[in-house]
C-alpha cells in the first residue's frame, strides 16, 4: 500500500506499507506534521497533493476535538450520520456498544465529558460506514480501560476486513499493542515505517528512552471447555459476511464477547516460545488469523518491568517472588541508558569508546538497558535495570539469563 502526501512547506511524506496492513499507527514529535498528513489523507487540506489506494472508498476522519453537532443530542448526532451512511454500514447500537457509549444516547452534546464526547465521535463515525477511518488523537481524554476496550473493537473491525484505521497517539504502549505497523514522522517527513517493533526499537533508540517496551506475540491458550467458544471466536472473525449487515454486527461483538468472557479474572494466558504467559485482557490485542488456527495475540512488556534471573536451573519454580511471568533468553546487547544528569556530553566520556559496558554505563548513569533474545522464537525483551545489578551478576553479552516480568 503507496501512500504519499504534499501540502507546501508542512508535509511531504512517502509511506509505503504491507498489503495486509490494517491497522497503522502514526506517531512523531509535536508539530511534526501528523495532523497536517491526516486533514491532507481526508480531503479537508484543499492544496494537498495526494495519493491513496483506496480514491473510490469512503473515508472518515475523527479529530482530538469531537466536533458533535452541538444542538441536539447523541441520538440525534448518530441519526445525522446515518442519513449518508453506506449500504454495509454497522447499526447505531453495535457503533454505540463498541464505543462503550450506549449510556449516552439521550445525553445532550453539551452535557458530554471530553472521553465521552470523544466516544460519541468515534461512534458516530463508525454509523457513517467507512472503509478507512483517520483517528487523529481522538482518544486522548478516554481512560486507558475504555480505551483499550475501543481500540480492541475497532482492531476486531480491522481484522475481519472491515476497515482500514490509521491512528495518531502519543501513547506508545497502545501503537505497540494494536499497529500492524508503524508510522513515525517527524519535520513532515516518513522518518521510518515498518512492522510496529522494528520501528519501535529504532524510535527508542533515537530517542534515548530508559524504559521502552517490547512487543511479544503468541498463541492464547484456551481452556478444553472454550475450546468451541474458540472456534467461534476465530470463525466470528475470518466469516465476514458484506451482504449481512446483522451477521456483521453479531460477528464483532461476538469476539468482543468472547474475549470479555474467557479470560479469567481479567487474565489471559499467552503461549511464547512454548512457555505460558499471563497477560491482563485489556493488555493483549488479537491478530488476523485463518479459520482453524489457534487465536494469535500481541502484547507489551515494560522494560522497567522486566527482571534477570541468572538461575536458569529454576526456570519454572520461582516459588518465593510475585512475578509471574518468566521466559528464557540470551543477552544480545547491554547498553547505557543516557542519564540527564550526567555529563554525557562530556568529550572525555564519549571519547572512551573502549571501556566494557559496565564500566561505561556504571561512568554516565544508574542504569543498562538489555536486549534479550527470546530463546527458540524470534522476539526480542528489554530488560532496564541498575548498574549494581549488571555488576553483580555480573552480566555479559551471550549469557542465557531468566527474563522475569510482571503481569502486563
Ligand atoms: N492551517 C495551517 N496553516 C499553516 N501551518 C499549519 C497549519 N496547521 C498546522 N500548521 C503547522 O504545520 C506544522 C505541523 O502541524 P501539525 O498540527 O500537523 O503537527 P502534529 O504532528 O499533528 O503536532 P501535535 O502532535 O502537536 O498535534 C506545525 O508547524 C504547525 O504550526
């Protein structure tokens, strides 16, 4: 998929993604044009130059600032929508169910927050029945659980072949969780774009950050009892149906249902690498799959949360510690992470190329940041932990370690 966009002295960006793409994240710092890409993408830039694969299909636009029709209610605002709606479009229900604001129906736009009027946006575009649809920070003001949810139902679209969404954020860990792939521009310009943890490794990178997270994929792990609901799950998703409207709508919130009623506590278990991982629910996001294979999700892992254990003889009886998760890796990489304090800019320090790591991460800051591969798959975790650790367990490049996390 080639898309490029100029508007004179704001944007000129080339992005070039997969076919199968349908869920990209857009991110870069402020004023570097993310906006101006996506009122260039809509139409609303008139002096934009544009190119897109999908000129004949329907395109939607949600900005920050909802821009409801302010005089009349959410009712009224989804039944505007609706008027010019295309044939295949959702019904108001599932549109108002998926944005978690059926609650909200006979409220006046005025009496509205900002998460739920953003909500309502989100909904009432969807009531339009876009084949792409351009969310411009238009969750920002929605708590992380709602927003979560919204964005698992709008991925659940995605998946069943129902929309393209291109998403700006800020918010990294929710680009990591849901984007196929990833967008980041900066001075109005494609800097990189690629599958999501690839660019994410080199965003981190160029900006020095002490904690990214790194992006884990595996197969959930279904009970035998769900092991039908699970068929259905992946049947819900791959056995979109254009000509039926209520089989659509059934369709995505089944697998919104099924996701909410297997996991247990609000706990789902994730097999990476042949281990099993649990994963809070609102944490995973499911990924396209073909009928009869099992549920593929992804998910995020801190890298502040992520402990080394160099006891790999005690892989799976860590008996005496709450951390529940554990996968075995071997370090690739340990590097300093910039400390602000220190004097890194310091000549005298970045000239003393040659010390061992430990001894130049112990010299700049309180902190390393680790590359583990992931033994027997090809996933990488970031491990950030003191310098007084890496010393004294003395960690070196090559070594096969526990990697201990937390419930994501
Ligand atoms: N209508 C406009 N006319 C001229 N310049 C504009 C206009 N809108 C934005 N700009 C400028 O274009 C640049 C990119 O702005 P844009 O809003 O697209 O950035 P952004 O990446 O979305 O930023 P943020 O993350 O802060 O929302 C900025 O320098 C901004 O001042």
């Amino acid at each position: 998929m080639q898309i490029s966009a100029l508007l004179p002295n704001r944007i000129n960006a080339q992005i070039s993604l997969q076919p199968q793409s349908r869920f990209i994240g857009v991110t870069g710092p402020s004023g570097a044009g993310k906006s101006s890409l996506f009122r260039a993408l809509a139409g609303v830039e008139k002096s934009a130059k544009v190119q897109t694969p999908w000129t004949s299909q329907k395109v939607g636009i949600v900005f920050q600032q909802p821009m409801l029709f302010p005089h009349t209610d959410v009712r009224g605002n989804l039944a505007l929508a609706q008027r010019h709606a295309s044939p295949n479009a959702m019904s108001i229900d599932t549109c108002l169910r998926g944005c978690y604001c059926e609650h909200l129906i006979d409220k006046p736009v005025q009496a509205l927050s900002g998460g739920e009027a953003q909500r309502v946006a989100i909904a009432r575009a969807l009531v339009n029945g876009p084949d792409v649809l351009l969310l411009d920070e238009s969750l920002s003001a929605i708590d992380i659980f709602t927003r979560r949810k919204i964005y698992q139902f709008l991925n659940n679209l995605c998946v069943s072949g129902k929309l393209i969404c291109f998403v700006i954020s800020h918010d990294l860990d929710d680009l990591a969780l849901f984007s196929d792939e990833l967008v980041f521009i900066d001075q109005g310009r494609t800097e990189l774009c690629g599958k999501t943890r690839d660019v994410l490794t080199q965003v981190f990178a160029k900006e020095g950050f002490a904690t990214p997270s790194s992006v884990l994929e595996g197969l959930k792990v279904t009970a035998q009892s769900e092991a039908f609901d699970s068929y259905q799950s992946q049947n819900a998703v791959v056995s979109y149906k254009p000509d039926s409207e209520t089989q659509q709508d059934r369709n995505v919130l089944t697998i919104q249902d099924n996701e909410e009623c297997q996991s247990e506590n609000g706990i789902e278990r994730v097999e990476v690498a042949g281990h099993e991982i649990f994963v809070t629910a609102e944490s995973v996001s499911y990924l396209p799959q073909q009928c009869g294979e099992q549920v593929s999700v992804r998910f995020a892992v801190k890298a502040c949360d992520v402990s080394i254990d160099t006891n790999t003889a005690d892989f799976g009886n860590a008996s005496t510690i709450s951390i529940l998760n554990a996968l075995p890796c071997v370090i690739s990489r340990i590097e300093p992470v910039a400390n602000p304090l220190s004097s890194l800019n310091d000549p005298e320090n970045n000239a003393d190329t040659k010390r061992t790591p430990t001894k130049l991460a112990t010299a700049n800051s309180a902190k390393v940041l680790l590359k583990l591969d992931v033994l027997n798959s090809n996933q990488t975790l970031y491990a950030s932990i003191s310098c007084i650790s890496l010393t004294r367990l003395e960690l070196a490049v090559g070594m096969q370690v526990i990697a201990r996390f937390k419930l994501p």
